[in-house]
C-alpha cells in the first residue's frame, strides 16, 4: 500500500508539472500548486499509517477471549429466554450413528494420531470402538472433547428430537472448557448459506453482523499471511479470527438447505474446513443420509464421528409433565394419567411426545400457569388422546401447532399482550410464507429482508415519493424564508421532483435488498483536516481553470466553489466507522436502531452537505443563464425591454436552475443513506405491509414480543426464527385470515 501510495503522489506531481509548463504558469505560480499538495498528501499518509498502526497493536487472541464472553453471554440468555431448564433441561441420550454416516473408528484414530503435531487430545481417553460415544445430557462437551479423536462429530436426529438445544448445551459446555488457545465455539445457521459462496467468507459475514467490534481492521501481519487463502477477505479480525482456525462452528440445520444442495454443500464443507478443523454439524438423519447416497457420488463428511439422538423415554416425559404441572403429587399432574399411560406405544400421542418439542408443546398448550386472578381452566390433556380427532401423529401435530399461538396471545397470560391471538396468527401466517415463497424456505427472519415482499415499482414509487415530499417541503420553507413566499412555492416543488428522481433513479439500480450497515460517528478534528485539504484544492483548481477560460471573476468562483466544498469535506470528512466493543452483541432490534442512526446520519449529513454544494455551484450557472436570457438572446429590439421570454429565462436562471440543482444534491445525499443502510426501506416495508394488515404497525415490537415473552421465536445473532422449522412449514401452509 505505501508503495503505490508513494507511485500515486509520485505521478500527481509529475502531471502538475507537465501542466504548468504546458500553460507557461512560470516557476512561482508552480511552486505554490506544488507546496498547497503538499499538506493533504501528509495528511493523508498520517491517517493512512494511524490506521495501520491501530490495526497492528490488536492481538488475536485477546480478541477471541472477548468474543468468547459475547457468545456465553448470547446463549445464556437466550437458554433464559426460550425456557430451556423450566423446570428442568429434558434429557437428551444418545448412542452411535449407523456405521455408514461417519467415519470408521479405526481410521478416525489413525488420522487424529497421524496429524503434524498430535492428535488434539489425550488418546489414552479415547474409547475403544464407537459404542464408547454414547452418553445422556451434560456428557455432550465431554464426549466431544475427549472421546471423539479428531473432534469433528455429526448429531443426527429426528425432527424435535432436541439437535439444537443440544448444540447450545455443548457451546455452553465448550465455553466454560476453553483455555486462552482454545478456538471460541461460534452457532452458525446453515439455512442462510449458499454453497456456492465461500464458507469462510460467510461464516465472516455472520460474525460481522452478530458481534459488530468485529468489523475493526485485522493486524498487518495476519492480513499478510491469510491473502494466499483468502480472495474475498475483508482484512478484518472477522476474517481473521475464520482464517487462523479461533473459531470452531457449531453448523445447524444442514438438512434445512434445499435438498438438491446437500451434495455439494457436504462437498463444499470438506474443501473449506480440513480434516484437522474442529466442527459440528447437527442435520435429521434421514436428509443426512440421502446426502451420503445419492447416486453417482461417494461421500462422508471427513474425519467425523456420527451419533443419533435417542427418542425420549417414556418415564422420562411422564416425569416431566408430572413435574411441570407442580410435582407429582398436585391436582393438576393427575390430569396427564390417560396421556402417560400412552407413552411409549405407538399410539398417535405416544409418538407425537416422544420429542422434546411436542413435550414443549403440550405443556404449554394444557398445563395451567399462574394467573393474577381467576381464569378459564386449560384445556383438559385427555383430547390429546382421542384417536378420532386425531388418527394419525400427523393430525396431533398440527392440533398441537394450532393451539401455540392461542395458548401465547391469551388475555390471562402473566404478560398480556398488546395483539390478539387473531391478529398473532395473521402476522405468523404471513411471515412464515414470506419466508417460504421470497426466501426459498429459509427460517431466518431478517428485518432488513422484508422488502422483498414489495414488488419493486411499488418500492421505488415510494422512495420517490417520501423523498420529494420532505426534500420539497424542506426546499421550498427555506427558498420561501429567503426570498419570499411565492418564490418558495415555486422552488419547492421543483427541488422536491429533483431529488425524488435522483433518490428513486439511485435506489432503482440496489440490489433488491440493503444489508444494514455499521454506526458512525463525526470527528470534529478530521472534518476540519478535510474541510482544508478540499477546500483549497477545489477552490483553486476551480479558480484557476474558470480563470484562464475567461468565462468569470477567477477569484470569486474560486472562493465560491472552495468554501463549498470545503463544507462537503468538513462534513463528510468526518464521517468515520465508530469502533464498537468486541464484546457487544447485534441482536434483530439493536441492529435497526443502530442502522436507523446511521442512516440519519449519512443522509442528514451528505444531504445538507451535497445540497449546499451543489446549490452553490449552480449559482455561477444560474447567473450565466440569466445574463444570457436577459442581455444577450431574448432582448427585444423594438423596446429595448427584457421580453416574455426573457423573463422566463430569468426565473429559469434564478430560481429553477438553483433549485433543481440543489434539489438533485439533496437527493444524492439522502440516495447515499438509502444505499449505505436499509432502515428506510424496511420502513417502507412495515408501512406498506400493515396498511393490508399484513402485519401489526409496530412490527419490531411484536417480533421481540413473541421472542422474549411469548416463545413462538427464537434468536440467533441478528435473525429471528420460527421455535422451530416444522412450526414454520405449518403456518406456511395456513390462510392468514382464518384462526384454528
């Protein structure tokens, strides 16, 4: 960089040169034009090498130690909020997966003591054959860390056998191992990732959103010994952290990917991430399976153990329930006999609450909870067991689904909530096919994604529109303070329409969505550098130029057009990234107040800014064409008076030309905003969707809501999900409108 830095300085001096001698300015003349690059050339290497130094002073591993607490502090409240040990964690057992989706035992203990340096653990607790990996519950972190030889291990189950909440137990488990060399356990989502994207690069991608201190520059030396691998990096400790093997990701969901993708996605997995690069991946087994057979291919996913989760046990849920119904000697724990009698046959609820999630379920939906004052009874558990209601486990489960929502939204709940059950489900139906039809299946909720479900006319009619209307307001207050109310009223529309278009035409060529961006902060300091540096440089280069043509006063345009853009540098200039905590984390809310910020502030300011400066650069052009409509093409020669057209010309000049001008800067700025963030466009979004009752005004609330309160979300990072997938594929197959 400072070699091409010194090439750049190098060839701007020579093109100087070559220009004074061209226009014979003479020795002083150039010598000033060469002493005035001077200061923003230092400036400029100064900040550049201030940069440089802060990024070189970062220690990776005090970073991953930072991060580490994000994440403990991420899952544990997260395991607060979604009730995971009210009243206690439900067991989880499991034994070895089929010999054919993992690697034989043999060849597992080989590779692990094959690899440079050791296995990464102590041989002599590894078990004999794969039998020694079956364990229950809190085993989870030491099976993985000290049995698995090469620690890469596949959790296979069925669908609400409890895959996820098991991840969370072993990242918690792995968090509280973890020694200061010791990568940091990081939950991914594989449902967001296409295979055909890098996935290093996204995995990156997902730390920068979850834990935004993330997004600091990388120290020098790292960047240096990563480029050979990294094509796309970011040169950020993000990457840097994915690059230098501190992170050990936990994949969830890989059977939620699209299923024509699970060959190339286990492909992809094992290009990216060696045989000697710790990880998890959880998956149901029966996609898992297809994934390894599907003919014409021949593949595992290298160097991993396999486990299967195991069906809960019959005294186990019984237990549970007993339990969750204030212990097995209450009055309501008799209530769940007819349905414990059933557990473990093959009778419909008998399957059905096999799984922790339709334990979940249950209980919500038929344990009584406290209330502040007498309520309705719940509804009695023995339904569950009527096998003409529900003749199949299919039929159970939906009932089971239908009933979540209404058990959440209840006028009598301990936090009442501000929407109805009605309204609830509307909204639900409506995400979940969102999700289902925009998104491809996907369950990752993401604020900044909702615009999709706007047509796109529709959405760059609306920029347009929101933005001439303040733009034109704005413009024709201030044109009418100035000049006079009917000026204003003729300058305000037009500067109105200007901006719109430019902000409409800009936001016409984005992407189909914005990714939030990250929050800013204005340096007074390094505003008023750049107010200087630019301010000079344009000042006399504009001078100058305007100058030797003739066209006008060289002095004046030059301190005309100087002073404007000096503003554009003093404020733009100091614009800077705002260098977040590591160990802050990002969630859904957080994240749009913090985008909501950023876009005030680029549009706020590069609006102001671009709109002043333009507005004083049309001010020359305005002057030109009204001195040339009214002296020099529409006089009128019989009366030696200005004629219609000449005044036409004048209002043109003085009015129109200004305003639309400064109406295009205003645009610009505020097309900066929208092109940096995507908090206009999801309010856009949230505005068109509840104006069809699509969902409530107060969507953001809602969503924490239903998450911190109601349990029918969860959260990973700066994502909402559905409690789980097959929640999501069933009110994706429901009418909005209509409550079971």
């Amino acid at each position: 960089m400072g070699i091409r830095y010194l090439l750049l300085v190098v060839s701007g001096a020579v093109g100087a040169l070559a220009l004074a001698w061209h226009f014979h300015l003479g020795t002083a003349a150039t010598a000033v034009t060469v002493l005035l690059g001077l200061a923003p050339a230092y400036i400029a290497w100064a900040a550049f090498r201030a940069d440089r130094a802060e990024a070189a002073s970062v220690d990776l591993d005090t970073v991953a130690e930072q991060l580490a607490v994000a994440v403990k502090t991420q899952w544990d409240d997260e395991v607060a909020v979604r009730r995971v040990n009210d009243p206690y964690p439900l067991p989880v057992a499991w034994r070895p997966a089929d010999a054919d989706l993992g690697e034989s035992w043999p060849l597992l203990t080989s590779m692990a003591r094959a690899w440079p340096g050791g296995p990464p653990g102590d041989p002599a607790l590894w078990p004999q054959d794969a039998a020694g990996l079956a364990g229950a519950d809190a085993q989870i972190g030491e099976v993985y860390t000290d049995r698995v030889p090469t620690r890469r291990l596949v959790i296979l189950g069925e669908p609400g056998s409890g895959k996820s909440v098991l991840l969370i137990r072993l990242l918690q488990d792995l968090i509280q191992r973890r020694t200061p060399t010791s990568p940091v356990p990081v939950l991914f989502s594989l449902a967001s990732w296409d295979p055909g994207q890098p996935l290093k690069a996204w995995m990156a991608e997902l730390l920068r959103r979850s834990y935004p201190g993330l997004t600091s520059p990388a120290p020098t030396q790292v960047i240096s010994t990563t480029a050979a691998t990294a094509a796309d990096r970011s040169d950020d400790l993000a990457q840097a952290l994915v690059h230098t093997g501190r992170i050990l990701p936990l994949l969830d969901g890989f059977d939620e990917l699209p299923s024509e993708w699970h060959t190339i996605a286990l492909d992809a997995l094992n290009r990216a991430l060696s045989a000697q690069q710790p990880l998890v991946l959880a998956s149901r087994t029966v996609p898992y399976r297809d994934a390894l057979t599907r003919p014409g291919t021949a593949l595992l996913l290298n160097g991993a153990a396999a486990i299967q989760l195991l069906p809960l046990a019959p005294a186990a849920a019984a237990a549970y329930l007993r339990r969750d119904a204030g212990g097995p000697h209450s009055p309501a724990a008799g209530r769940w006999d007819a349905v414990t009698a059933d557990l473990g046959s093959a009778s419909p609820v008998g399957q059905a609450l096999s799984t922790p999630l339709g334990l979940f379920l249950a209980r919500t939906i038929h344990n009584p909870r406290p209330r502040a004052a007498p309520v309705p009874a719940a509804a009695h558990p023995d339904q569950l067991c009527d096998t003409t209601a529900f003749p199949d486990r299919a039929a159970l489960d939906a009932h089971l689904f239908n009933g979540f929502i209404p058990s959440a939204y209840t006028a009598d709940h301990p936090r009442p909530p501000r929407w109805t059950a009605a309204q609830a489900h509307r909204t639900f139906v409506f995400l979940a096919q969102f999700l289902h039809h925009q998104r491809g299946g996907s369950p990752d909720l993401a604020w900044w994604e909702l615009p999709l479900a706007i047509p796109a006319h529709i959405r760059i009619l609306m920029i347009r529109l929101m933005v001439g209307l303040v733009v034109g307001l704005a413009g024709g207050l201030a044109v009418g303070l100035a000049a006079g109310p009917m000026t204003g009223l003729a300058a305000g529309p037009v500067t109105g329409l200007a901006a719109g278009v430019m902000a409409g035409h800009k936001a016409g060529h984005e992407s189909n969505t914005a990714a939030p961006s990250t929050r800013f902060r204005w340096s007074r300091r390094r505003g008023l550098a750049a107010g200087l540096v630019t301010g000079l440089v344009t000042g006399l280069t504009f001078g100058f130029v305007l100058g030797l043509t003739g066209l006008m006063d060289g002095l004046v345009s030059g301190l005309t057009v100087g002073l404007g853009f000096g503003l554009l540098g003093w404020l733009g200039g100091g614009l800077r990234g705002e260098k977040p905590d590591l160990t802050s984390i990002t969630g859904p809310v957080a994240l749009l107040i913090s985008d909501r910020r950023t876009f005030r502030t680029i549009a706020g300011t590069a609006g102001l800014t671009f709109g002043a400066v333009f507005g004083l650069v049309s001010w020359p052009l305005g002057w030109l064409v009204n001195v040339s409509a009214v002296g020099l093409v529409f006089t009128d020669d019989y009366t030696d008076e200005p004629s219609g057209w000449a005044l036409f010309g004048s209002v043109l000049g003085t009015v129109i030309v200004p305003a639309v001008v400064t109406g295009a800067g205003l645009g610009f700025g505020i097309a900066l905003g929208l092109r940096q963030t995507a908090w206009a466009y999801f309010v856009m979004a949230r505005i068109y969707l509840a104006v069809r009752y699509k969902v409530p005004w107060h969507l953001m609330a809602f969503l924490q809501d239903a998450h911190e309160h109601r349990g029918l979300l969860r959260q990973v990072g700066p994502v909402y999900q559905f409690r789980h997938i097959d929640l999501q594929r069933h009110l994706a197959q429901q009418q909005p409108g209509h409550l079971p």
